[in-house]
C-alpha cells in the first residue's frame, strides 16, 4: 500500500491515536484524510475532514461510506473500554461487555464491510485494525476490552484471507498502552502514538500484515507457545 495519494478515513480520528494517525497520514503524502467521528463540530484540525460517524450504527457508517466513496485506505481505530473493579465476578460485566463489543468488534466489522466494496471499486487499498496487545490476554480488571481485541483480532485474521486476492491488505496492530487521554492517570508505561501511527504507515508500505509496534507486544506474542506464557499471569496494573 503507498501511502503518497491514498485517501484515508480513521474511525475515532478526533483525539489520541486517531489523530495522531491522521497527521502522520498527512506527513506521508495522504491526497485526503477524513477522521469519523459523532460530532464533526468538535473537530478542528488543518488538513482534515470530519464526518459524521458513529460506527455502533450501520446507518451511519452506510452514509459515510456513500460520502467518502474515494476512500482506499481505512484505519479502523474507534474503541472504547471498561474496568471492572471487582474482576470477573462484577456484576456489570455483561451489559458492560455488550457495549464494549459493539463498538471494538461490531464497529469494526460494520465499517470493513460498508468501506471494502468503496477500495475494491477504487482498485483495491488497505485497512488497518487497530487490536492491541491485550488480544493475547487479560488482566481481570480490564476483561470486557481484552475480550473485545481477541474477537477483533480473529476478524481481522479472517477478514484478511477475505480480502487479500481481491487486491485489499489487511493490518493488524498491536501494541500496549499508548500516551492518551484515555489512560492519562495510569502509571504504566506508554508509547508515543505518533510513533506508532508512524510505524503503521511504514508496515503498510512494506506490504506487512501484522504489525507489533513495541517491546511489549513482541513479547506477549512470543510467549503463547511457551510453557511460561505471557497470558498465564499477567502483571497488575500500576
């Protein structure tokens, strides 16, 4: 996939990884960048084209993608997550788990299927989706998100084997936490998610289907096959 000419659309673009993908996008010579977001009043960003989209509705991702029909590149980032202070036994954790699911998983799914036909119509593109490290575990407090990304991951895996003849490369991304908002009062250690929107576009470029943007996530990866795996006992957070 070259990125120099390519029209992107990032779901979720309005702030943290999304926006700092749709910069890097910019700086790589994207012709077009569109960020999807609810509310395209709140977005004010050189360069950028906000459009309305909330991908928990098929009616409104069916919209954007009439809207945006020039796109070849789509960067499936929107997510959202729970914590579950009580751990697998919190009560909350199914209606929780639903709402999680809707947007990491069936948000996913319902913009790869409206914006696939959009790329095969423009002779083929790519799409990114952005999993995570914690598809190959899960910390009790964080179960309903590390679920989710597992699920997303299987999608990805499958809807990959769907596409690539047809001239559409699929990325998985996977990486730990990165320095947003979202984790902002977590002590942990994070990633600068302009270098990771870097590395995504430069995996793209070499034609890559999987990417393992830090330290971290190669070594979860590694251990799966492992007697001593990552997924076994992960270390609480900080």
């Amino acid at each position: 996939m070259r990125i120099a000419g390519s029209v992107a659309l990032v779901t979720g673009g309005g702030r943290g990884f999304g926006l700092a993908m749709a910069e890097e996008l910019q700086t790589h010579g994207a012709k077009k960048v569109y960020v999807g977001v609810r509310n395209p009043a709140d977005v004010d960003h050189p360069g950028v084209e906000a459009v309305a989209l909330d991908v928990t509705d098929t009616g409104s991702v069916a919209a954007a993608a009439q809207r945006c029909d020039d796109v070849t590149l789509l960067v499936n980032n929107a997510g959202t997550g729970a914590l579950h202070v009580e751990g697998t036994a919190d009560p909350d954790m199914i209606k929780s788990m639903q709402r999680v699911f809707d947007v990491n998983l069936y948000g996913t799914i319902r913009a790869a299927q409206a914006f696939a036909p959009v790329m095969l119509r423009n002779g083929g593109g790519a799409i990114v989706n952005v999993v995570s490290d914690q598809a190959w575990y899960a910390r009790p407090i964080l179960g309903a998100y590390a679920v989710s990304k597992s699920a997303v991951w299987n999608f990805t895996n499958a809807l990959r084997v769907d596409l690539r003849p047809k001239g559409v490369q699929v990325l998985s991304l996977h990486v730990g936490f990165m320095d947003t908002d979202l984790v902002r009062d977590l002590d942990v250690p994070k990633n600068d998610p302009h270098q990771v929107a870097a590395a995504t576009l430069d995996a793209l470029e070499h034609g890559d289907e999987e990417l393992l943007a830090d330290d971290q996530s190669k070594l979860v990866k590694g251990t799966l096959s492992t007697d001593q795996g990552y997924y076994l006992d992960p270390p609480a957070l900080g």
